[in-house]
C-alpha cells in the first residue's frame, strides 16, 4: 500500500516537472527554421510532434515524433543532435 503510494507520488512529481521547468526561446516562427544560435556552454531542447491525416487507409492517421538537442559551441556555431521516433 505505502510502495503504490509512493510510486503514484514519484510519477505525479516526475510528470508536473517538465511543466514547471519549461522556458521560452527567442523563436519567432513555427514552422521556418531560424539562424539563431544557442549560447556556448548551454544546452536547449526541442520536441517536435506532426500528426498527419491522409486518404490512405493504410495509413489513416500518423503521428511523428522529433526532438532536437542543441548544445552551444562559441558565439556563431552550435551543434545539433536529432532523434526520430
């Protein structure tokens, strides 16, 4: 009983986390892919979800998952890591 508490206390705090910890970038459009570079030494993280709805009924509805890791270098460059899903 005590162990279900815990494990329910444990997922509830680990799912509000990413809500709370969540900050802006200076992204100004959606779906153009900007020149902006990430700050050396900083980390910035992107999720990306496409659901697409087609004809098909093969392939009826698709939902793709991308995220983006980012991690500054100097001033002007930086260096990205993609996973597909």
């Amino acid at each position: 009983m005590i162990q279900a508490r815990v494990r329910n206390f444990v997922l509830l705090v680990l799912l509000a986390l990413p809500a709370t910890a969540a900050l802006a970038g200076v992204r100004h459009f959606g779906y153009v892919y900007e020149a902006v570079t990430t700050a050396p030494g900083s980390l910035d993280i992107e999720n990306w979800v496409t659901w697409s709805r087609t004809s098909n009924p093969q392939r009826a509805d698709e939902v793709d998952f991308r995220h983006e890791f980012e991690f500054g270098v100097t001033e002007n460059s930086h260096a990205s890591l993609y996973v597909a899903e």
